[in-house]
C-alpha cells in the first residue's frame, strides 16, 4: 500500500517532518511518500493563503493520481479536503478530521491547541459536525516557524494549553498544526494527545483497505468534460474526466 503525504504550503521541512510522523504510525509493509506543492504559501496563516494553497494542493493531488493508495492531507486546516476527494481516484484522509475523529471515539468532549489563532479551527471543526464534542481550544504564542526552531520551548508552551484544555473539560485534546506532527510523544499529559498524522495514516490505511467503491452521485461524484484554461495538465485532465 502506497500513502502519499501531500502538505499544502512549501516548506519542505514541514513536509519531511510530517512524513516521519506518517512513517513511524504506518503498519508494516507501507509506504509513506510525501510531496511539497511547486507554489503557494510558505505557511498558511491567513483565509488568503488557504484558498492560494488549496489550488497549489490539488496540482499537486493530480500528479499523483491513480499511483498511490490513499492521500493524508499534511495540513492543519484539511485545505480543500472535499474538493481532494471529488478529484482523487482513492480515499482522503485531513489530519485534523481524522484526530477529531479519534478524539471521539477516545472522549466524550475534545479540546484542540494550536499555534496562533483558533478561529479558524472552530469552524474547522464546525463542518466536521462535531462543534457539540468540543471543550475548548488553545493557540499558543508560537508559530510553525517558532515550532521548527525551537521544539523544546514550544514543548513547554503547549503542556500549559493542554492544562488549560483540561481544566475545561477535555478528556483528550488533539494537536492542531502540521509543525507539531511527532511532538506529542514528548509532551507531559493527563489525557490522551491526538497526532493528526499518526490518526490520518492509520485512518488512511483502514479506508483504502475496505476497498469501497468511489460515489458516482452526490456532490463528491467526480467532475467530467470540464474545460479549463492555464491549469496544470494533470489537474486539467482529471477534471475533463480523463482519469476519473
């Protein structure tokens, strides 16, 4: 079985930091393969910057198409998750949704930490339907940059989070922040500490294992003889149908 790690901004050192966490959650016998976008934002800070890195991370989805198993998506905001799926011949997998997901099924109510604001992570959340699960959420003063440089200080910066996430009623708090991927075997909790990177590659592997057909109706069918001007030739090709 083949996963791809797709990251959507174009830090490459995100990207192999988040391939590592993918590659040491994965079952045996798999293969983790991770790619940067060729354009878009170094980070991912702003609406702005998401919707530019959504485009980047479909390009990037298309290159790939029909030659991996199943795609985790290495960002935090799940960038353009339900467009990935409508193009993308194999199931997608965002690395929030997945510990979101895992969060439930490990606690009644969940709080998420992340770096920076959380605004956008509430309603992240809100359309994954579980706004109602949710104890609160955290953003520390740090950014992925910070995270890179300095694991140990963010380290610390982020158990006070969790202890605050606790003290609201979370029983288990998902880490909210490709940057973070790996750091939660070093941080010091009560409660159970969600990687969306170890959750989306074993989610990944489970989804692609069932084998369930692709929806051919509803609004994740895949798009057929759409004309489109400047886009990559891949991307151009799955949405005139041609891979599909």
């Amino acid at each position: 079985m083949r996963i791809l790690v797709a990251n959507a901004n174009t830090t490459v050192a995100i990207t192999e930091l988040c391939a590592d966490a993918a590659r040491a959650a994965a079952s045996p016998g798999v293969e983790v393969v991770a790619a940067t976008p060729r354009f878009g934002p170094a980070v991912i800070s702003s609406r702005a910057e998401n919707v530019i890195a959504g485009h980047a991370l479909l390009e990037l989805l298309a290159e790939h198409a029909g030659q991996v198993d199943a795609v985790v998506l290495a960002v935090s905001h799940d960038t353009a998750l339900e467009a990935a799926r409508q193009v993308m011949p194999c199931p997608v997998v965002g690395m929030t949704e997945a510990a979101c997901f895992a969060a439930c099924m490990l606690a009644t109510r969940f709080g998420l930490v992340t770096l920076g604001g959380v605004e956008t992570y509430r309603e992240l959340i809100g359309r994954h339907g579980l706004s109602s699960r949710l104890a609160g959420l955290e953003g520390i003063a740090a950014t992925p940059q910070d995270a890179l440089r300095d694991a140990h200080g963010t380290a610390a910066l982020l158990e006070a989070a969790i202890a605050r996430l606790v003290a609201q009623g979370a029983e288990a708090v998902v880490l909210g922040g490709a940057a973070l991927a790996g750091m939660a075997g070093r941080l010091r909790a009560p409660v159970p500490l969600l990687d969306g990177m170890a959750c989306g590659v074993r989610l990944a592997e489970a989804l692609a294992g069932l084998g369930a057909a692709r929806p051919r109706a509803g609004s994740l069918a895949p798009v057929e003889g759409r004309a489109t001007t400047g886009l990559g030739p891949a991307l151009a090709a799955l949405l005139e149908g041609a891979k599909a």
